[in-house]
C-alpha cells in the first residue's frame, strides 16, 4: 500500500515537472521550483494584462453610455415642457409670480375635519415674525388683546405642559404658532375633493 502511494506522489510530481518545463536543459537545478514559479507568474501576468484590458472596455462603454443619456435629456429638456395641475413651465425658465389672490374674511372659523385639528388662518402671515424675543401672533390672540382686536383667543389647552400641568404664561412647546396653525387663502382647489368630515 505504502508503495502504491509513494508511485503516486513520485508520478504526480513528474507530471507536474514536465508541465512546468523542469525537465528542459535550461533548468536551474540548484532551484527546482523556478521553472514552475516562472510559469505561474506568467499566468498572472496575463491574467492582469486581460484583467486591466477588461476593465478599460467596460469604462469606456459607460462613459459613452452615460454621455448619451445626458444628451438626451438635455435636448428632451430643450424641446419639452413640463406640464403640472398649475400649469407648463420650462424648467430652465425663472419661476413664475403666484398670482395674488383673495384672504378669507376675517375671523371667519373654518369647519374642521377631524378632532382637534388646528384651526386654519384666514389671513396671510408674511411678515409676522415669531422668534424668542417676540411673537406677533400674541398681539391679536393671546388673553389680554383677543377682545380689543375682535380675534378668537389662544385656547388653553396652549398653557398646558406635556404632563397635563398648568402654566401661567403659554407653554413653551405652543409658543411657535405655524409649526400647527396655516394661512388659508380663498382658492379653488387644483383637484376636486369628496372628502367628508368625520363627524
């Protein structure tokens, strides 16, 4: 058995060694790997040289991939207006002006369409600073001007913290009016609506 295995290593060594030219005149026998080493290294050299060829091909297919796509859009984006429920505008043209249009009455309260949905603003607040030093919607709203104005005052449930305790001055987490509250102007509506109130 042991002599069997022993043939077998010594025949695969010999197949290896003429494959590898180890058995040619020019062998260096003082190293009897380098003939095998020489041949795997010029394996991996032309592994490499394809490797890099390869890569340098798909490079250029996708550049001139992505090249044609942009100029397709491009000359799509030169002929073609983008049409929206406002209209069509080029995209490369300066914005279009809103219209001006009409405020609802004052004090006019909305219909809500859930509870406790904040109430909407009739009137416009461009210019209506809120920052920490000051808030002008406290000028028509709060408890001590809302009569004298004739404006809907702050509700109370502003003065309540997140634990349900109550604050004498507004609470802080209230204070900045349009993170809830938006202006609604008199409009009609981009798209028709069959919403129902959920009352």
């Amino acid at each position: 058995m042991k002599t069997k295995i022993l043939a077998m290593v010594i025949a695969a060594f010999f197949t290896l060694g003429v494959q590898a030219n180890f058995f040619d005149s020019g062998h260096n026998w003082n190293n009897p790997f380098s003939t095998m080493m020489d041949s795997v290294k010029e394996v991996v050299e032309e592994v490499k040289e394809v490797a890099t060829d390869t890569v340098g091909a798909v490079k250029d297919v996708a550049e001139s991939t992505v090249d044609k796509v942009s100029d397709a859009v491009s000359s799509a984006a030169d002929v073609v207006d983008v049409a929206s429920l406002r209209g069509t505008h080029v995209l490369d043209d300066l914005s279009i002006a809103p219209e001006n249009f009409k405020w609802i009455e004052k004090n006019v309260e909305f219909e809500r369409n859930y509870d406790d949905q904040p109430p909407l603003i009739p009137h416009k607040t461009a210019g209506m600073i809120i920052n920490l030093k000051q808030n002008k919607c406290l000028s028509c709203h709060s408890d001590e001007n809302y009569k004298e104005e004739g404006s809907p005052k702050m509700s109370s449930t502003h003065f309540f913290t997140r634990d349900d305790e109550r604050l004498p001055e507004m609470s802080s987490r209230r204070y900045f009016c349009l993170q809830c509250h938006v202006p609604q102007a008199k409009l009609d509506p981009l798209v028709e609506s069959d919403f129902v109130n959920l009352d």
